[in-house]
C-alpha cells in the first residue's frame, strides 16, 4: 500500500485533471447543455469530497490491504462512468 498522502495527491490529481476536461469538454463542444455540466462538475466535486474522506478512515473490522483494494476499484470505476459522461 501506497502511503495516505501519496493517494490522496493521487486522487486530487485526478479530480482536477477530470473537473478541467468537464471545463474543456463544455467550452469546446457547442450543443452542450449548462445544467448537465454544472452537475457534472457537482458529481467531481462531490466524489472528490467522498473519496479523500475515505482515506483516512478505514472501517472497523477491515484490514487495511483489502480495504484500500476495494476503495481502488471503487474510484476507478466512478471515474470511468464521469469519462463515458464526459464522453457522450
């Protein structure tokens, strides 16, 4: 396992780097629709806010290494659905 602080600049990294593309994604594409990407960007936000949360409380009863696997597969799959998002 990583240390805490290397996967929290992981997972601010990649927030940003998703919030920028959303950004992009709706200044560049013309028949985007405000209220759609106002709430993407809330659904980043809101998934950012979550997942660093998360790091630093591990839940009872959980060991570490598998807590930290499931908390990997649970952020790459919210962002491959934010991508598909961003995508369409």
């Amino acid at each position: 396992m990583a240390s805490k602080r290397n996967l929290k600049k992981t997972v601010n990294y990649i927030c940003s780097e998703l919030f920028a593309e959303c950004v992009a994604n709706s200044l560049y594409n013309g028949k985007t629709d405000d209220a759609d990407t106002e709430a993407m960007l809330q659904s980043i936000m809101a998934m950012h806010k979550d997942f660093i949360c998360r790091i630093s409380h591990i839940e009872p009863g959980m060991s570490a290494k598998k807590y930290f696997a499931d908390f990997t597969a649970k952020f790459n799959e919210q962002i491959s659905e934010i991508i598909d998002q961003i995508a369409s």
